[in-house]
C-alpha cells in the first residue's frame, strides 16, 4: 500500500497552526505541542503527500506555493471536524455539565457580586457555571465558550441570539487629576490633557476608536490591555479615559465630565453557536438569562448596583 494515501487528518492542524502563526515555536504553544512535535508531525504530512508545504525562511516558516493551495482545503476539513462535534455534542441527553460563559471582566465582576448565578445553581442544581473573564472574543465555533455574554454587534452567520441590554458611556477623571488639571467640558478639550489608552485586546472597542478620533493627539500618560487596570490607572490621576456609566458611577473617586452621545451606545448581545444551542446545559441558560433579563439588563446597563 502506498503510505502517501494514508493521511492523517490530524497532521492538518500543525500545518493550519504554522500558516497562521509562521512558527514552529508559536504553533507549538497554540497547540500545547513542543517545537520538535510540530516540525515531526509536519515532516511526515510532507513524506506522506510527497511534496514540500512549507519553507524555512530567516523570519519563520512560509507555505510554499502548494501549500497556499492546499490552505483553503485544510481549513474546511478543520471546519467540518469542528462541525461533527459540535453536532455531536449537541445529541448527547446530558443531565450534568458545566456551561462556560465568556464576557469582559468588568461584567463578571459584577455579576459574582449579585445573586444570579447562584439562582441559576438553584433552578438547575445538576448544571454549573464556569465564568471565563477576558477581553479576547473567545471562538465559540472552536468551542472556547458555550454563552458569551458580548459588547456590539455579532459577526458571523452561526451566532445566535439577541440583545439583552445597552450601556451608555461618559468621560471620567479622578478628583487628584481634576485639582492638578482641570477638567473637560467638551470632546473636543481633551486633546489638552493627558489619556488613559487601549491596548491590544481592547483597542479595537468602539469607546478607543472613540477617544482616538475626538483626541488624536492628546498625551497618553498610560496604556492598558484590559479594562479594571485601565479604570485603576484612572482613578490612580494619570489621565482622562471614556468608561462606561455603570462602572464610572459605581467608584466614588471618580467624576463623571460629560456624557458621550449615542454613537457610544454599546449594546450586549447574548450568543451561542447555531450548533450548541439545544444543548441542555447552554438552553437552560440562555433560557435563565430570558427569565432574568430585567436583572441583566440592570447589570449590563447600571440601573442597579450590586449588594
């Protein structure tokens, strides 16, 4: 028998982790794989098939021209691996489990510090709720999550469900920074004082794309990849930053300077895989959230603080 028909559909994800990442080092880590596992497993893809996928190059490793081609192909085997599970899992009649529940951490702050989720326990005493707190959009059809919990819109055709709440946003200072600095009345008087900036995982968020168009060149004093360090830098007097209302308002050494309009209007979606939905430890949640969503919207929106 010819060995290079014998493939290992397995060996794709080394292939499909270096294409992203240009690494064998990188690809181990997103693998949990060492180096020498990736280069091996890659090796054999090659001696099954053939033929050469990828090239070492100064800075990492490139796809060769076959291997371009064969790119779109792998990620659709991935994709349909993916889907299998998914649809599988979904069968399975579980009366136990644990559903993963991703949003921001400022979101999972507060909602550890109301009764929910401990409702939630009551009502379904076999399921149990895992928060996952980060500001990275988790890949739900990767099944890093089962619920998020979302600031704006969705992407994706496989996200299903729907609006919960919508937060307003304001500008705030510290009271040490407004007795050094003063404060602003407007936009548009930012640009003369010193900001907090977004970083990395929320740079993309509407409220940075926000301070960066009123404020392009205003003084950054500090960055932060997250928000609880963005709100201490803050409170701590080294710059302005937009916050949401529900979490300026709740810290008593902040000064809310004006309010942002309605283009700042962030609504929070609650969303699962098109696939997962009917799973019973991720319906019996989005079902719960329905039941509660006077309480969520509350959360999300700042109507209520927690006890």
């Amino acid at each position: 028998m010819d060995n290079r028909a014998m493939l290992d559909w397995n060996d794709l994800r080394y292939l499909l982790a270096v294409a992203r990442v240009g690494s064998t080092i990188a690809a181990g880590k997103a693998l949990g794989r060492s180096q020498s596992t990736v280069h091996r497993r890659l090796t054999e893809l090659e001696a099954r098939m053939g033929c050469e996928l990828v090239k070492r190059h100064p800075t990492g490793y490139r796809l060769t021209e076959l291997g371009a081609r064969l790119l779109p192909y792998a990620e659709r085997v991935q994709e349909a691996m993916r889907s299998f599970e998914r649809q599988s899992l979904a069968c399975k009649s579980e009366s136990t489990g644990t559903v993963r529940v991703t949003c921001g951490s400022m979101i999972a702050d507060r909602l550890q510090r109301l009764p929910l989720i401990d409702t939630f326990h009551a009502r379904h005493p076999d399921f149990r709720v895992e928060l996952v707190m980060t500001e990275r959009r988790l890949d739900l059809s990767k099944r890093e999550a089962d619920v998020a919990i979302r600031a704006g819109e969705p992407h994706g055709d496989m996200l299903v469900g729907r609006k919960i709440a919508e937060a307003r946003w304001a500008v705030y200072a510290s009271r040490s920074y407004i007795e050094r600095h003063g404060g602003p009345k407007r936009p548009e008087d930012i640009q003369r004082h010193f900001v907090v900036g977004c970083d990395e995982a929320i740079a993309h968020y509407a409220a940075a794309r926000w301070l960066r168009s009123v404020a392009p060149h205003a003084t950054i004093a500090t960055r932060s990849d997250n928000w609880p360090a963005l709100v201490l830098a803050v409170k701590s007097g080294a710059g302005l930053a937009p916050l949401q209302t529900v979490h300026g308002d709740s810290e008593s050494e902040l000064v809310r300077l004006f309010d942002i309009g309605p283009e700042l209007m962030t609504p929070y979606f609650l969303l699962t895989h098109r696939d997962m939905q009917r799973m019973p430890r991720v319906s019996a949640f989005m079902d719960f959230v329905d039941s509660e969503i006077e309480a969520f919207r509350a959360l999300l929106s700042g109507k209520v603080e927690p006890q």
